[in-house]
C-alpha cells in the first residue's frame, strides 16, 4: 500500500483557486459504486463536492492552499487480498463482487483518513470526522512519460494500463471541518512544538512518514492482510553520505520518532553540537563532521501500534512520579531532551525568535527505539490502558502537587468526601472540570488537574469520637432547622454541597425527561467509557438498569476551629448511635424565636407538650395544630409555629429531686405499656389488632392508648373488631 500527499503540479488548475477542475477531471470514471463519497456520506454529487470544499476558506490569503489531493495505492496482491480470488482484471468480477470491493476499498479510505487526522496531533482534529474531505474510487490507469513501456516505445501516452488498476483518490480541504483549525500536510509545517498541559512538549505537524506507515498498519489491521516487503513503504537505509561510525551504528540499529532525539543521542556519546542553517555539526576529541537537517528528519520513523502497546503496558506512571530523573524499569527509562529552535511570533508570524525547548521522552532498551514521553501517555489514553500500574500513596501524589491552594487545603484541612474538596477549590474562585475521573481547577493564572482517585485519598469519612462530640456540644440542631446553610454559631457553618453524579436505576424507571448520560458529572464517578452502561437482563430475570444524570446535594457543617467538613447527616447518625441529644431544651432553647414559648422550654416544671401547651395557654395563647400535628401559637396579631418533632425533642427532658436526667426514650415506655396486658388473652387479641408495625413516635403513643384504653374496658374490644372487619368490607376503600 502506498499513500500519497501529491504536490500542487499534480492538481489540475493547482490548489490555491477552486477545485473545480479537479473534481470534473475526476469524473472521467463513473458508474454504479464509482460516485464521491464523504466521512458519512455515499453518492454524493460532484456539485456539493464543489461547493464544500470552495466555501470552507474562511482566513486563507489568495495564495494560501485550499485543498489537497492524496491518493490510496493498494499493490496488486493487496487488491487480490480484497478481491478473495485470483483474477486478471476487473471485468473478470460478477457485479456484486464489484460492489465488495469498492464498499471495502471505502471503509479502507476511511480509516486511512483516520490517520490522517490523527497524524497531525491536534486537540480538537481526532479523527476523520473532524475533517471535511470527499473520495472517489478509481478502476483504471493510464500510461504517463515517466513509465518505463512509454520510454521503451511499448506503450503510448494515455493508453489504458492492463490488470488490476483500483486506487482511490482523496481531495481533503485545508481547513477542518468546523472551518477552524489550519491543517498543512506539507513538509515545512512539520516538526513545530507545542506545550501539552501537564505533559510536556511534544512535536505538532503533519509526517509523512508517519501516515504512510500507518496506512499501511491499518490496512493490515482492518483485512487482516500479512504484508510482503514489497507491498510496503520502507523507510530510507543510511546513506553513504553518513561515514561517522556513531551516527551510522544510530541510525542502523535504533528507531527515532524526531530528529532532535537524535541529536540528543549523539549528545549523549560525548559529542558536541551546533546547528546553523539547517546544518548540524557534531565534533568530539578533536574532530568534527556535519549533516543537513533533512537527512536526520529522513530517519523519523513512528512506532508501531504493537511498539506503542509493548511500552504502555510496562510503563508504571506511579514510580516514574515517585522518581522523574532516574526511572529505569522494565527495560525502559526516561530521558530528557532539549535543544533551540526558531519559531514563528507575531500576528503575521513573519518574525522568528529562538526558542529553547524540553520534553522528556521513553527509551525502550528492548527494541533500541525512543518516543516522546506525552506520545505514549496520550496512546495510553486513547486505547484506554492504565499507566498507573501500583496505586500512589496519599503522601506521593501530595509531593506531585504544585499548586499552591490546592496544597493548602489538602494538607490543612479534613474533608469527609472528595466533592468537599471539590467545592471548597471553587470557593477559592476557580472554575472546575471533570472529564474521565480527571478534576481540572483552573482560574486567571493558575491551572491544576487532578485524578478523582487521588483525592478520594484526602477524604476521611468518618472522624474520632472526640472530634465528633466537640462539633456536636457546639451545634443546635434546632437553630440550623430555621437558618439553613444561614446557620452560623461557635465556629460552625453550615454549607451546601452539590454535584452531579450517574445513578444506576432500572431502565422501566426512566421517565422521558430524565437525561441519560447527557453530560459528564461533576465527581468523576461515571463509566469508563463516559457513555450510558445500560445491562441487558439475564435469563429474563434481572431489570435492565441504566445510568442516568442525577443532582446530589447535602449539607456540611464547616468546624472553622479545626478546618474540618463533616456532612450534617453523619452528626445525626453519629448523636443517634451514641444516645446523644441533637435538641436539649435547657442548651438549644435559646434559639427560639418567641420569648413566652423559650420561658416554658427553659422550665424545668414543664416536663411534656401537654404542660407547654397550658402554660401557653395560660399566657393567652390559642394552641392549634395542623394535620402534620406542628403547632401554632397565635396572640393577637402575634403568631408563631414550631415544628412537632422539635417540640417533643425539647421536652424529651425532665428534673426531679436529684436534678435533671434524661427520660426514657419512648420505645421503652411503649415497651412498659403493652407489658401490662401480657400473659393476657387482651395481649394476644391486641396483638392481632395492633400489629407491631409502628413506624413513628406519635404511632407508638396511639397505639398505646389504644391498648390501655382496650384493657380497662372490655366492651371496647368488640367494638374494634367491628371497625377492624369494617375497613375489610368497605366496597369504597379504594375510592
């Protein structure tokens, strides 16, 4: 197989104007299967051709290239291989294995602008897709001057070539598809270098090299094709130019991916180096030699796909954090490389300046080749394999933080879960990303990433009893019920946290205007692939379930005393396991809001709702309650509302002689209640009446005076018997 980037001469009517001429000279093929087609598209007429390529110009000067033309070469036994039989010609296929072919020869196409795309290593330009490009397939060739039978007198100019003549030829804007991006493959805007956030420099530009290998890699790939050495592009052997046995023995037996590692090489030999008009002069011991820039660039050659894997796979991303300068593992170590270049300033880009350069690349002592350290990391990424073979410790990715804030608030303050973190990053006036369990913060000057796994090891979930009880002696459950995340008292706040997270929910659950994977949570705990994850059922059993965008949020309470979140639901469950009262009426009273009401609370008389409530009375207030049973009092135009559960767990205190202490709680009295009727045939019939599904307080005292009330009269019990068999026979019950 033999990719091309033909030259401007090639073009008819050149490359600067329309393509126009171009794209008719191209229709001089047509028929069923033989139409220009697109990324996505089939059967596409030569007039849309036109039109996309010539209006995607926007910013181009006059003499700026507006398309490019490749061509896709497949070698007679490759076209043999697509065929699946041996045959001489074309006309010697049925009309459906035409059809094969060309369908095959189009996904081929395809994939091979795949690496097109990707051989120019831009963020936003990763496939294909990104590109806006048509192809059309061709079946015949026709003799030029330069062949051999033309110059022998065998063949005529413009006679048709016998045998098997398939080919493709591919007209590729300048321009991406989003009309934004610049793509160049011509050789002078290879080799330029650019800063990849948080991974160094790595090379930008369009090889070759690259892509022919590549191409033919993906054919190999895609029909499962084993290649002759015939077939393929091979990469120029040292010329006899090269006579310095160092450079010589380099460029035999190692494989460089850019001509500065090269350099970087000889460097490392002993040799000195210097560079001057595309000249680099390497001397050592006395003696000094010379080589042109384009003969080292000449030895650029991409790894493999099985090369790039080999190396992914040994490299272990924790230890090379532990020890950036000396990581040898595995057979690979990691080098550094700089050198000077000129680079383009300017709004014109007419100005050069020289620029010092450093990246860091892997060289692989099993295969004596070497790849910049961010091509690998970036492989890694895209076929989704793990660099980070042993898990960092805490301590690790700590030494690894180079942001300041980030730094301050992992190692001075304790959070409870790692969204915490999250939010306290944004109080400090940065703005957060999350993408593939990667956190980014970034701000005016400042920009930090950070993996969702690393910061979960700055979160502790639960915290000393000490601790714990320290925060609940200073807080009131009741005042933070009233104020909200307003709540602010003894050097506690209160504060919301909120994020969005996937949820795997059964699929029949998932109403129409729920979002499904529509946009990345805010956690990073999403799927690997960032896509819906929905499981089939197995054997008709279990429910599909899927994962669907859901809004999480809780509130905190922030200790400024010791720089600590704890979620306020932790404290309650906390207060609940260790029989502590959230709501003391002789501590937390204060806090309510009506004077009259606080005075019967801060009352040690006053043991139950019912006093409160006549001392209330007695005050002049009128006491009503709601269906909720939250009461209100109202004198005058005075009036004031206090929730039921806060009322009974202000009065779940009592003082006798001895001083305060705390009442039972009202599960054990309920307990002491229904102990009256045991033994009893009363017991066993209330059982079967009552249940014993009590699910509240105020379902517990009920049923208690139910039961007490049964027991002192026995007339009652029949009554309830008719009720109960009632509520069984009532035709209108479920009306």
């Amino acid at each position: 197989m033999f990719a091309k980037v033909h030259p401007s001469e090639d073009v008819q009517s050149g490359n600067t104007g329309s393509c126009h001429d171009l794209v008719r000279y191209l229709q001089k093929e047509s028929g069923d299967g033989l139409s220009f087609f697109s990324h996505t598209e089939q059967e596409v007429s030569p007039e849309k051709v036109i039109g996309d390529i010539d209006a995607n110009r926007s910013k181009l000067s006059a003499n700026d290239a507006k398309f490019y033309m490749l061509s896709l070469n497949p070698s007679r036994s490759e076209q043999i291989h697509l065929i699946g039989r041996e045959v001489g010609s074309l006309e010697e296929l049925t009309p459906e294995e035409r059809q094969a072919v060309f369908r095959k020869l189009e996904r081929f196409t395809r994939s091979a602008m795949d690496e097109y795309a990707a051989n120019f290593q831009r963020e936003s330009v990763r496939s294909g897709g990104d590109l806006l490009y048509y192809a059309k397939i061709e079946t015949k060739r026709a003799y030029s001057p330069t062949d051999e039978e033309v110059k022998k007198g065998m063949a005529k100019i413009g006679e048709v070539k016998p045998g098997l003549n398939l080919h493709v030829h591919v007209l590729v804007s300048r321009k991406s598809l989003d009309g934004k991006v610049k793509l160049s493959p011509a050789a002078k805007s290879a080799g330029n270098s650019w800063e990849l956030e948080g991974r160094g420099t790595v090379r930008r530009g369009f090889s070759h090299e690259n892509w022919k290998i590549r191409v033919q890699e993906r054919f190999n790939e895609d029909f499962q094709y084993q290649a002759a050495e015939a077939d393929c592009y091979v990469p120029p052997s040292v010329p006899d130019t090269v006579r310095n046995p160092d450079l010589k023995a380099l460029l035999g037996q190692q494989q460089f991916t850019a001509a500065n590692q090269i350099v970087a090489a000889m460097k490392g030999l002993g040799y000195g180096h210097e560079v001057r008009r595309g000249v680099h002069t390497f001397s050592k011991d006395g003696t000094s030699f010379q080589v042109a820039h384009k003969e080292l660039k000449a030895f650029e050659r991409p790894l493999s796909d099985a090369q790039m894997r080999s190396i992914a796979e040994r490299f272990d991303l924790t230890r090379y954090e532990a020890n950036p300068t000396g990581y040898h593992e595995n057979g690979l170590q990691v080098r550094d490389i700089s050198f000077s270049t000129y680079v383009k300033e300017g709004e014109e880009q007419q100005d050069k300046k020289l620029k010092a350069v450093a990246y860091k690349v892997v060289y692989d002592e099993q295969n004596r080749v070497t790849v910049s350290f961010a091509t690998i990391r970036q492989y890694a990424y895209e076929n989704k394999i793990n660099l980070v073979k042993t898990e960092p410790t805490a301590e690790a990715v700590l030494s690894k933080v180079r942001n300041t804030d980030l730094k301050r608030l992992l190692t001075e303050y304790r959070f409870t879960s790692a969204n915490q973190i999250v939010v306290a990053m944004k109080e400090q006036g940065y703005e957060h990303q999350v993408r593939k369990g990667i956190h980014t913060f970034s701000s005016d000057a400042q920009r930090v990433s950070i993996r969702h796994k690393d910061l979960a090891k700055f979160a502790d979930p639960k915290l000393e009893g000490a601790h714990m009880e320290d925060i609940i002696g200073r807080f009131n459950l009741y005042k933070y019920r009233q104020e909200g995340v307003s709540y602010r008292e003894n050097g506690l706040k209160a504060q919301n946290i909120s994020f969005k997270t996937y949820q795997k929910i059964p699929l029949e659950e998932v109403g129409e205007d729920t979002r499904v994977m529509a946009e990345e949570p805010e956690n990073g705990v999403s799927g690997a692939d960032g896509g819906s994850s929905a499981q089939p059922p197995e054997d008709g059993q279990k429910p599909r379930y899927v994962k669907v965008l859901k809004e999480v949020s809780y509130d905190v309470l922030f200790d400024e005393q010791t720089k600590t979140y704890v979620p306020i639901s932790s404290i309650r469950k906390y207060a609940f396991e260790n029989d502590i009262a959230l709501i003391d009426r002789f501590k937390h009273a204060y806090a309510v809001r009506n004077d009259d009401l606080r005075a019967c609370l801060e009352n040690p008389e006053y043991r139950t709702v019912r006093q409160i409530n006549r001392a209330m009375r007695e005050r002049g207030y009128t006491v009503s309650r709601d269906e909720s049973g939250n009461y209100t009092y109202t004198r005058g135009d005075t009036s004031f509302s206090i929730d039921r559960r806060d009322l009974l767990a202000f009065t779940g205190y009592a003082k006798d002689n001895a001083g305060r202490e705390r009442q039972r709680s009202s599960r054990t009295a309920t307990d002491r209640s229904v102990g009256i009727l045991e033994g009893t045939v009363k017991q066993k019939l209330m059982n079967e009446i009552l249940g014993d599904s009590f699910r509240t307080e105020r379902m517990i005292a009920g049923k208690v005076k139910t039961a007490v009330s049964l027991a002192k009269n026995p007339a009652n019990v029949k009554m309830m018997l008719v009720r109960q068999i009632g509520r069984f026979l009532n035709p209108f019950k479920e009306l």
